[in-house]
C-alpha cells in the first residue's frame, strides 16, 4: 500500500477550494483529502466548515459517519473484517477475535510497529461466501482460520 503525503494544511486548502464548488462537494472533498494524506485531520475539519460555510459539528459528523473515513493515519496495510450479519453469523465473531488477538490491537487500532491497521467493515457484499475480509483493497470470501491467519502474516511482513 503506498504511503500517503505527510499533513499539509496548504495542500489541503487548495484541495478544498478546487472542489468547494462541485454538487454536494463535501463528500468528494473528504475522500480527496483521503487519498492525499490517508486519513481527515482534525485541522482539515476546520478548513472544510471554514471554506464551505459549514459548521465544524457538520463535518464531523460526516467524517464519523463513514466507517472509511480515517481520523488518523492508518499502517501500512489495512485488514478490514467484516461484521456485519451475515459473516457473523458464519463464524465471524470468532474471527475477529482471533485477528484482534493475533494483532494485539482492537478495531480501529494499528499495531506498534505502524504495519497493520485493524478495522470493521460493515458487508463487503459477499453475504453468499462470507465470512469475508479485505487486505489492501484484495477482498477474500469464505474467511476461515487458515486463510484469516495466511493474511495476517502477509499483512505483517
């Protein structure tokens, strides 16, 4: 996974004003400053209700609302575990733990090392073959033990 552009309040500033006029620009300013530095820094809450004539509660709530959005850097490969019903249903909840353990960490955490971010992922839409997981953007379907560990040790090298 790529490493993302270190915070820059003057590049998210420009960012912000190229797209401030685009319909319903929020959203698109939110996963433009995303791919630039990897998560929403709380500075660019501020610049975003500045420039766009919101309140900075406005765009919180937005930022806290989507489970993609990041709040802070993410490690260098990000697991996203699905939790929603219907892996949970198929061992799921078993899986998670063992990822969580396995990494040290809980969901929204990345390890000590800056390697591994742990997320939830609310249906990846494989509901058929789940339970299912993402690593870097790879989706993988029916997740079981052997596969869930043969990730994570990809994920940690």
């Amino acid at each position: 996974m790529p490493l993302s552009a270190p915070w820059n309040p003057d590049t998210a500033r420009a960012i912000i004003i190229e797209k401030q006029t685009v319909p319903g620009g929020l959203l698109p300013i939110l996963h433009a400053l995303q791919e630039e530095f990897g998560y929403i820094d709380r500075e660019a809450v501020r610049l975003i209700a500045d420039i766009l004539n919101l309140s900075r509660a406005e765009v919180h709530g937005v930022v806290t609302f989507y489970h993609d959005f990041r709040q802070r850097p993410a490690g260098q490969h990000v697991f996203k575990l699905c939790r929603a019903e219907s892996c949970q249903a198929r061992g799921g909840d078993a899986l998670a733990a063992r990822a969580s353990a396995r990494l040290g960490v809980a969901f929204g955490d990345t390890t000590a090392d800056g390697r591994v971010t742990l997320e939830p992922v609310y249906c990846l839409g494989l509901c058929s073959v789940s339970p299912a997981a993402m690593l870097d953007g790879k989706v993988v379907a029916r997740l079981d033990e052997k596969k869930l560990d043969a990730l994570l040790a990809e994920a940690e090298r």
